[in-house]
C-alpha cells in the first residue's frame, strides 16, 4: 500500500511539474513575442506619422500650392476645393470606397465585405501589412483617396462651379480611383505585382492610382471645359507665389509619407523610399530649373517648386525599387521634361490646364512608371521568385526587358480608365448641375464671393 502511494504521489508530482513547464513560456518564447510587439509598435508608430504626412499634402500642402497659383479673387475657392475633399473623400471611403479598393472581389473591383469598415479593427490584415492593425493600413489609404480627386481640381482651377466639383469629384472616386486602387495594390488586383496580378506592374505607391489616373482626367477636364474667360490673351498670373513656395515645401515634406509610408513599416525600405523621394525632388529642381535658365535666362522661383513636384510625381511609382543614382536621373529627366511640357506642349495644343495637373501629374506619373520598368531591382524590392523562393530580376537593366512592357501597359490602362470615363462624368455632371462652368458674370467676381459669399482678402479691415 505504501508503495502504491508512493508511486501515485510520484507520478501527480511529475504531472504538475509538466503543466507548469506548458503553462510558462520559455524564456526564448517571451523573447520573440516581446521583439513582435515591440516591431508591430515602431511599425504603428511609423505608419500613423506617415498617415498625418500624407493628410499634410492635401491640408495644407496642395491648398497652398494651388491657392497661391490663382488670382486672388480665387484663392478661397480653389483652397475650399481641396478642403471640402479632406471631409468628403473621408465619408465616402468609410462607407464603401476601402471596400471596393482593397477587398477580395474581382480583377478589376474589390467586393463589400468591408463596407461601413466591418471587419477592420486592431488586428492586422496580413494580407497586406502583418505588423499594423487593419485601421491604420485603411487610414494610411485613406489619404490617398482624399489627395488624388484634390490634384484635377488644379485642371478646372478659377471655372468651375462648386456644385459640380463636389458632384464630380464623389462620382470620379467611385468610377475612377477605387477600380484603379484595386487593380494596383489590392489582393488579386489586375495590375498587382505582389499578389498575383495578372499583368505585375510596379507601383510602389501611386503613380498609375494617384498621379496618372489625376492628371489624365486633368486633361480631360481642361478640354471638355473649355478655357478661362480671356485665356490666353489677359494675364493670369499666380496672387501669391509666397503661399504657392510655402504649399511646395509643405508636399516635399509630405511625401515622405507618402512614399516612404508605403513600405507599410519602419524598416529598410521605407528609408530606401525616402531617401529616393528626396533625391528624384532634389534632381528635377535642378532640371527644370537648367531648362528654363537656358530658354528664359533666369531661373524662377516658380520653376523650381513646380519642377520639385514633378520629380516627386516621377519617383513615386518607383521609389521602393530603385537605388538612390537611378532615383537622381529619373528626378533629372522628370524635371526637363515636365517642364517641356508645361512651358511648349500646353501652348502648342492651346488647352487651359490652369495649374498644369496634367502636365506635372500626368507626364510626370507616366514617365516615372516607364522609368521604374527600367531601373527596378531586386536589391531593393523583389517582387518575383522561382520556384525555390531566389529572387529575379525586376527591372530592363537586371534583364528583364519584359517589366518595361508591363510598365506600359498599367500606364495604358490608367490612361484609357482616367480618360474616358471622365469624359462620361463630366457630361452627366453637366446634364444634373446645369452646366458646369461659372458663368461669365461669376467668372468675372470669382470664387470666393460667387461660390462661398467670402473673400480671402479684405483690404478695407
């Protein structure tokens, strides 16, 4: 009997000290849960920074940079269209628009597991970034979706009515921005390189979505609108190149968010991305401002913020797949020829893009997505494996000639997508609201007191 109790009492010890030994993790197990949230940590951190930032660039930034470009009788107006977008943009990307761009559905369209954000809280979607929650990759692509209607407004700048940009705008993300996000970064996207896309088109973070798809419909809506009252013959020229300096320095520094951001984390390629943002904006400074000097004889200070967006625009398709020279040249070419087409192409062809959207966004966002083709690497972001997982080459100069290709035809799509279905909106808009062009008694007051009862300056106080 002793025995048995023996062995019994032997046998309830041992089986405590193994569920104790389960129960407590080992010191390696803390170890690695401890380094994961402090990563998930320094990853939030980041990526709620990067969501202010690129927030910066339309409120702010854009409001300035375009608000200091008009006449002053204007310059209420054309800010309040940037920031009535910050509100609008928001509403509509709570309600479906996260949904239908970043959702599981089709190639071409996201379905609607996530309207009204059901289902996105703390947890990560891993899908897409495994060490932030869910909210904060919806927030970061949130801003995107509020800056990219704001950029065509620089197109129809000092005509439009206010009415009709609000109508236009809602319809434009819904037909145009959302497929277009799909398509590029969403999960089984037609364009995405990283999950399974048919045609893999690099864009690291915007150039085909934001700046393409923005300033084709730019284009679209100078030609449609037709010109400002007394273009080209009256001058036109910026109110406040002092605002319009303070709104470029302002999206210089937002786009460190912007681009940097899109790493979806705080490691090496998000400094890779920032330090290529930096260096494309530095470069087309320079080239635009040499381009102008040479034809003009002085270099302006208009020439030298506006070529500073441009190469932004221009690196930003490839800012997480180039190295820091290949990201000078894309910025150096972008600059000239932004400015080529801002200061030649515009005047030969005789449309009013009154801010020059097209010719810095378009241009710009098309030759940076072709230039990414070319300079891509696998040093930086591999987005294609063998079959044993070993990277392959990414870019025309690592090999592989055939990124170019599908370079092209991203930009071919964003184009026909922008493009036409702009045109359609435009025409529907214009049939609902009456018209959409101020009339030429409104044109004549302005913005600020035809459209918002105010003025941006009161010189009598």
């Amino acid at each position: 009997m002793k025995r048995l109790f023996s062995m019994l009492s032997l046998s309830l010890a041992g089986a405590v000290q193994v569920f104790s030994q389960a129960a407590t993790p080992s010191p390696s197990a803390a170890l690695e849960a401890g380094i994961k949230s402090a990563q998930m940590n320094a990853d939030n951190a980041w990526m709620l920074v990067s969501c202010a930032l690129v927030l910066m660039m339309t409120g702010p930034g854009l409001a300035l940079f375009y608000g200091g470009l008009v006449r002053k009788k204007n310059v209420l107006g054309t800010m309040m269209q940037s920031f009535i977008l910050m509100a609008i943009a928001t509403v509509l990307w709570a309600l479906i628009g996260y949904s239908l761009s970043f959702a599981d559905g089709s190639s071409f369209l996201g379905d609607f597991r996530y309207a009204f954000l059901e289902g996105v809280g703390a947890d990560p979607n891993t899908t897409y970034a495994a060490t932030i929650p869910h909210q904060t990759f919806m927030t970061f692509q949130m801003m995107f979706a509020i800056i990219t209607p704001a950029l065509i407004t620089g197109a129809f700048a000092e005509r439009m009515k206010f009415s009709a940009m609000v109508l236009f705008t809602i319809l434009w993300s819904i037909v145009v921005y959302f497929p277009l996000a799909h398509m590029v970064w969403g999960n089984g996207g037609l364009l995405n390189a990283f999950l399974g896309g048919k045609i893999p088109c690099l864009d690291f973070a915007g150039g085909t979505v934001v700046h393409i798809s923005s300033g084709v419909s730019a284009l679209v809506c100078a030609l449609v609108m037709g010109k400002r009252k007394g273009y080209p013959n009256e001058p036109m020229k910026p109110h406040s190149l002092v605002l319009s300096f303070i709104g470029a320095c302002l999206l210089w520094v937002g786009w460190f968010g912007f681009n940097a951001g899109s790493a979806l984390g705080s490691g090496s390629l998000a400094t890779s991305a920032f330090v290529a943002t930096h260096f494309g904006a530095a470069a087309a400074a320079l080239g635009w401002l040499a381009a102008e000097w040479m034809m003009h004889g002085k270099p302006s200070v208009l020439g030298g913020i506006s070529g500073a967006v441009a190469g932004l625009v221009a690196i930003t398709p490839g800012a997480g797949f180039v190295k820091p020279m290949p990201a000078l040249m894309i910025g150096f070419l972008a600059g000239i020829f932004c400015f080529y087409m801002v200061v030649k192409v515009k005047h030969m062809l005789g449309y009013d893009d009154s801010l020059d959207a097209f010719g810095v966004h378009g241009a710009g966002g098309t030759l940076g997505a072709i230039l990414t083709g070319v300079f891509a690497t696998k040093d930086i972001n591999a987005p294609f494996k063998d079959a044993a997982g070993n990277a392959l080459p990414v870019g025309l100069l690592e090999g592989n000639g055939g990124q170019v290709v599908n370079q092209l035809i991203g930009v071919g799509i964003a184009w026909v997508i922008a493009g036409v279905a702009t045109f359609l909106l435009l025409k529907a808009v214009s049939a609902v609201t009456g018209g959409l062009n101020l009339s030429p008694e409104e044109e004549t007051e302005g913005l600020d007191l035809s459209q918002h009862g105010e003025e941006g300056y009161n010189l009598e106080a």
